[in-house]
C-alpha cells in the first residue's frame, strides 16, 4: 500500500513484515523469525515503522506462559513498547502525522507487539519522541518511564526535601526514577548492585548508593536520614527491601509496581501503594515534559538486532541488568 508523506513524496508499505514471534510458550529458543502480513490500522489507530523495540521481563514471563487475561492467538509478536516513524494514520487521527517521530506503549496489543518492522497502534498509546532524545533511546523508555514517573508522582507524589530510597536503582525504570526524584528535589539514596551498579546510580544524580546485596540498607538509610526515610519506590522484592522498609519513618510511604515479588507486606503506620503505568495523550505529554526537564540520560544494558531477539531474552536472564534491553529493527 501507499501512504502520502507530504506533497512531493509518497511512502510505500509492504504487505508482509519481518517479526520475532513465538507458536508456542517456552524458553527464548522459541522465538523465531517470522514473514507475517503487516497490520492493518482502524480509524483511530497509526502505523509505526519501527525502529527499536523495549525488551522487558514482563516479556520473558509471557514467552514463557504468563498470559495475564484470556487466551494468545500465535504466532504471538511480542513487545510493549518501541519507537518509530509513522507511516499510515486512520481517518480519525489528527494529533499525529506520517513521517513523525514518535514512541508508544501498548499492552496485550490484539494487533501485535513492537518485535516487528511494523506495529499498529491506538493514537493515544503514542506520542511525540521528546526533543533529547533520538529514536535508539526514545524506544527504550515508554514502558519504564512512564511506570517511573507515575512512582514518583502519583503513587508516592514525592516532594521537595523529601528522602526516598530507589530500590532496584540500576535496573530499566530504576535509572529513570532516579532522575525524575531528582527532577522533583528529593535527596535519593538509590540501592543497587554491584560497582557498577553503585557507579550508574552516582552517574545518574543520585546523592547515595548501596549495594543491597553486600551491605546493611537499613543502616546506611538511617545514617542517611536519621529522622527515618519519608518514601520507598520497591522496584525489587526480597529480604533487601524488607529492610529499606524498616529505615521507613512513621507515617511513610511505599508504592510499588505490579508484578514486583515478592510483595512488601503491609505494616502499621505506613502506606503501601500498588500501581500499573498508564499510557495515554497525557501521560505522554507529563512524561514529555519530564524527560526534557531532567534532560533525562537512558542507559541501554544491551543492544540487540531483531533476528537475534532470543539472545536479548538471554541476556534478560542472566540477570544484572544496568538500564534497558533493546531490540534495533532497523540497523
């Protein structure tokens, strides 16, 4: 099909596209390169040549059988979120035009995920790719930014002066959050893992780190914050985030994403928050104004073409991951 670009250039879109999919669940050797038909978009929706796609552990988890609501129709494309230009919008569509930049977020997309050269997409699950950023690093940070920025401000609604502890600091939506409590004038202290790990978190702004593994949390938040921690964003379960809780004063809060394990149990004196992020035209443009704001650094862990999708669920699961995955569709 052909879509018009402007008045002196049209864009042509293929029929068939290239997509990592699976035709069953298992471990990422099922992933595999697929020729499937190029979606078709309703009038509301946009169609996305995409240039780099999220790779997140909730999709390690589905690959691997974790279906959170009905049945999957295979072959299953996955992928949340990405970046790409537009190159067909439906009738409906006015915000968005073809050849604009742009990154979205689409959960349990019916037309599949962004592990595609093309994704279809609502208008309102995308936006504008925010001015720092270029494609390669707008594509890593719907999913995690926005469940970031909704911690930060609408779970724990962090304000200036107050301390909080980023458990799981260096991971994906960790790095992000670390620079958006920043943004609001918190005193972060960001618990990681690793040197390297403590380095990323220093790197990013925050004021101090800990290794959760090999110190005491507790005690190095309470040196921090002898009057006790004022809120935790808990992007890791465990024993360590136990004791981030018991650095918490009273009165405290604590929000977590779903799908953190295992949960932090509810204590007295404290408020615990669970929260899913929200794509939508104003959670872009909030997450818009942020990313510019904190001219916001995306640290990329690995870096993957689409053919090798499998090894980036790999690397997923070796574990110690510094910032985000990412699979690039086009080279």
């Amino acid at each position: 099909m052909t879509v018009q670009v402007h008045e002196a250039a049209t864009l042509t879109v293929p029929t068939t596209m290239r997509a990592a999919a699976i035709d069953r669940f298992g471990p990422p050797a099922v992933l595999k390169i697929h020729r499937l038909p190029v979606p078709t978009i309703a009038a509301g929706e946009i169609l996305i040549a995409v240039d780099t796609a999220g790779v997140g552990s909730w999709d390690g988890d589905m690959r691997g059988g974790w279906w959170p609501s009905g049945r999957p129709r295979f072959p299953l494309v996955l992928g949340t979120d990405g970046s790409g230009r537009v190159v067909a919008v439906g009738s409906r569509v006015r915000r968005l035009k073809v050849g604009d930049r742009v990154y979205g977020y689409s959960w349990l997309n019916p037309k599949g995920g962004f592990y595609a050269e093309y994704v279809a997409v609502a208008a309102d699950k995308a936006a504008h790719v925010p001015a720092p950023l270029d494609l390669k690093h707008a594509g890593a940070i719907p999913v995690t930014g926005l469940t970031a920025l909704q911690g930060i401000d609408d779970a724990l609604h962090v304000k200036e002066d107050e301390t909080i502890v980023i458990h799981g600091a260096s991971g994906g939506v960790g790095t992000l959050a670390v620079q958006f409590a920043k943004l609001r004038g918190a005193r972060v202290l960001a618990s990681a893992s690793g040197r390297d790990g403590l380095a990323l978190v220093l790197r990013l702004g925050a004021d101090a780190a800990v290794d959760g593994h090999r110190q005491d949390i507790a005690a190095v938040a309470r040196d921090f914050a002898p009057r006790g921690i004022d809120v935790v964003l808990a992007l890791a379960g465990g024993k360590s985030l136990t004791r981030c809780l018991d650095a918490l004063r009273r009165g405290g809060r604590v929000a977590y994403p779903n799908g953190v394990e295992p949960a932090p149990r509810r204590r007295a004196g404290i408020k615990v928050v669970s929260y899913d992020a929200v794509a939508g035209r104003r959670q872009f443009e909030r997450l818009g104004e942020a990313v510019q704001e904190a001219e916001l650094q995306v640290p990329i862990a690995g870096e993957f073409p689409l053919a090798q999708a499998a090894k980036a669920h790999q690397r997923l699961a070796a574990g110690h991951v510094l910032g985000k995955v990412i699979l690039r569709i086009r080279q």
